[in-house]
C-alpha cells in the first residue's frame, strides 16, 4: 500500500473532526448569546414546519421547542465528538468521523435556529433559509415519484461566472434540484449565478439556502423530512432515515473550490446518508465502497465532467421521458413503413451499404449523450439518394457486461421505428434505414438517431447503463 493510500483518510477525519469541534463550539457559543439575550424559554422553530429542527428530531426523536431544549441536543454532539487526531497515532477513522459527521449537522441545525432569533436571519435577499411543509410537500414527492431524480448540494462557488452557470444548467437539463451553501473566498454560487443572469428559486429548481457552510444542513432537513413524510419513518428512528436516504433520496455534494476543515466534517455528516463528496480541488480520496454506494470521496474533477462524474459516483439512474426529436414518437409508429415514393433517402438495403454495432467501454471512456455525425448531414444529401451508414454505439455502466450488448444491440431496430418518418429493418450489417419525406421536411437529421438511442437506452436500461 502506498502512503498516499494510508495517508489520505487520515488526512481527512482529521480535518473532519477538526471542524466537527468547531462547529459544535461555534453552536455552544450561539446558544450561550440566545439564552443570555432571550431566556431559555425562548420559542425555537424553523418557520412553517412540523417537525422542529429535522435532523435532530429525526436521527434523536428529541423534539426542540425552547432554547432550554438545546443543552440535551449539545451533550449528544459532545458524546459524539472523537478526540482530536493525534500526528503519532493511526487509527481507523471511519466510524469517528462519522460519528464527527452527525455532530456537525447538529450543531449546524441548532446555528441556525439560534439565527432565526438572534440573527443573522437565515432568510435574506437570495438567501432563502429552511424549506417549509408546504415546499416540502409540493417538491419532496417529486423525489418519491421519480420526477426529481435526486439533488446536488453545492457548497463554495466555480472560478467564474461562466463555469458555474454551465454547472447549474447541466444540472437542471437533467431535473436535478441543486442546493448551495457556503462561499469560497466570499464568493459563494448563488452570486455567481445571479451575475450570470440566472433566475434562482424552487420554481427554477436553484435553491440558495444560505452564505455560510452552517446553511447546508438545510439541505440535509430537507432529506430527513422526505423519509419522515412519504416514508414513513418514525422520529428517532435514525438507521431507517439513513437507509431511506442512501436507497430513496439520490444526492451527492459537490465542493467547488478550497475545502476547509468546516467543509470537511459537513461532508462526513452526509456520507452518513450516503450522499459522496466530489470535489474539483485536489484533496485527499475515499475511493473504497462501504457507507455510499460507491465511492465516498473523489476530487480533482474538471468542472466540464463534475457533474456526469457525481452522477456516476452516487449511483443516480436519469431517465429521459421525452425523445427528443421533432417528428412524433411512439409504438404507433413502429409498423410504418416508408414506401419509394415517400423516401427522402436510405442507408442499407440495396442502395448502399450500412451496419449498426453496440460496444461497451470503460466509463471513463464514454462521454454521456455525445452524439457525432461524421459525414454529410440529411440536408446534404440529394432526394431520393443512398448514402452508406455506420451506427456505432459506447456504451457503460457499472453493471454492464459484454453478454448484455447483442441483446441491446438488438433493440435499436425497436428504438428507430418508433419515430415517425423512420423505417428500420434487420439488424448489424444487414440492416435498412429510410428517411420519410415528412420526416426531412420536419427538420429530421441523422444526428436524432443518436438523440433516440440515448434516450431511449437510459430510460429502458438504466439499471445496467450508465452512459
């Protein structure tokens, strides 16, 4: 084993328990000024919500409703802090910096809580502080019902403007909710965003929670809540809310930019959900499986590949509904048949030549719905012409295997019938293809054969492919 290998969770459970500490200070410290100001009577609640402060009422079933009520929320944080990490002494730190993890999500909740009353107030200008119910009922079924395929919780901001604009709206082409938390060297994501022109909210699926990395744990009540509300999941029952998540709720965290010890022990209370890090900066890795479904912690991502890689890394499976093609699309189209008269052009058959093949590369090796037309496009080719045409398809996943892809393979003869103006018939390299007049005249390309086979392959084997 090489020391990077030994080194690396070291390096980060100390950081992570470092932070720990300093949050949970941080939260003694606020609840000290609350109770000095305000009186241990004092009224605590995020506004509009049923469930006190989430994460602690889910994972302890301790109900906070009064200031008074934080001294038994903090002896738990305090039973759950390890010692700090000595230079001199290994050991295995999984389980401490997990158990750091939770702390710090406490001590987060009651941070902000203590905000709502003493300030500063959570909800101001873009900041939009804790969802209540009625966010919550409105946007957490689409977790449940699959319209919402999971959400990112970003915390820090991109190098510029451009890079975080192109981030959120790779995010959001694939419905993913993304949550932001926390600035890098005072510029934090949501800035960024609303400099780039960019309309933040629930409605646009952008959810600025708050400036500081304490804001984040909002987007952890929001998870906790979906298990408490459509999982039914008791108060308290903390393995249940757990597994909910990991199984249930697709999230993964994405840090742009420095990572503080702060950041650090934020990310070790969500690999307790199974949510993984993925970070652009080159920070020590947790590749092995255990807690997350894959790995924990990756970094060094490029910015043009953080978003497919966390997508990868969590495991999360994106279906895509609607074929994106501009003629109608659907098994009442799969027994057409385009007759000379009506052709626009063919690929195969006795006019030229033309094969379809499937292969599966490494995941590394496969950029997600890149679709390449090399040659003439439908708009070059001459009416009524044929023209040779090789199909070739990558695919990969983490499930696949080589025995799945004549099975796949197979299914592009189904997959191209089913828009309307296409004629497909046979299969590797006896297949025929035709081109509809109608088709060419609305705007059908050879390029949408790939928009189909993209399309229709997430959405009919997710379970095996990835890309």
């Amino acid at each position: 084993m090489s020391t990077v290998e030994v080194k690396s969770p070291k390096i980060i459970a100390s950081a992570a328990i470092r932070g720990a500490h300093a949050i949970v200070k941080q939260a003694e410290e606020k609840v000290e000024a609350l109770v000095k100001e305000k009186g241990k009577d004092c009224p605590i609640e995020f506004p509009n919500t049923g469930y006190y402060l989430p994460v602690i009422y889910s994972m302890l079933g301790i109900p906070v409703k009064t200031a008074g009520d934080f001294e038994a929320v903090l002896t738990e944080c305090r039973n759950l802090l390890p010692e700090l990490v000595a230079d001199e002494l290994w050991l295995p730190y999984l389980g401490p910096t997990l158990d750091a993890g939770m702390a710090t999500l406490f001590a987060e909740e009651i941070i902000e809580a203590c905000n709502y009353v003493i300030g500063p107030n959570p909800v101001d200008g873009i900041w939009l502080g804790a969802a209540d119910d009625v966010i919550l009922r409105e946007r957490g079924i689409q977790f449940v019902d699959g319209t919402a395929p999971g959400f990112a919780a970003i915390v820090g901001a991109a190098p510029d403007v451009e890079t975080a604009v192109k981030i959120v709206r790779e995010l959001q082409e694939k419905s993913i909710y993304v949550f932001m938390a926390a600035h890098s060297r005072g510029t934090t994501l949501a800035e960024q965003l609303v400099e780039g022109g960019v309309e933040l909210g629930w409605d646009t699926r952008l959810v600025p929670f708050g400036h500081e990395i304490t804001a984040a744990v909002y987007a952890g009540g929001f998870a906790v809540r979906a298990a408490l509300t459509f999982g039914n999941v008791q108060p308290g029952d903390f393995r249940r809310n757990l597994l909910y998540n990991k199984n249930r709720v697709f999230a993964f965290v994405i840090a742009l930019g420095e990572v503080t010890d702060e950041w650090y022990a934020t990310a070790a209370g969500a690999i307790n959900f199974g949510f993984p890090t993925i970070a652009d900066t080159d920070i020590p890795q947790i590749l092995p499986t255990g807690v997350c479904t894959y790995e924990h912690v990756v970094s060094n991502v490029p910015h043009d590949e953080i978003v497919q890689r966390a997508i990868e890394v969590r495991g999360l499976k994106i279906k895509i509904s609607e074929v994106p093609v501009p003629v109608p699309y659907g098994p009442a189209f799969e027994g057409e048949r385009v007759r000379k008269e009506d052709m626009f052009c063919e690929m195969g058959g006795r006019g030229s030549d033309a094969f379809e093949f499937l292969t599966t590369r490494p995941l590394d090796a496969v950029e997600d719905g890149k679709i390449e037309v090399i040659g003439p496009e439908i708009d070059e080719v001459k009416e009524g012409g044929a023209v040779p045409m090789g199909v070739w398809v990558e695919v990969a996943g983490r499930k696949m295997q080589p025995d799945f892809e004549p099975v796949i393979e197979r299914q592009i003869h189904l997959f191209f019938n089913e828009a309307h103006g296409i004629f497909h018939m046979g299969q590797r390299d006896i297949c025929w293809i035709r081109y509809s007049k109608d088709g060419a005249a609305a705007g059908l390309k050879f390029h949408h054969l790939g928009d189909i086979l993209h399309a229709k392959f997430h959405d009919e084997y997710s379970a095996i492919i990835d890309k």
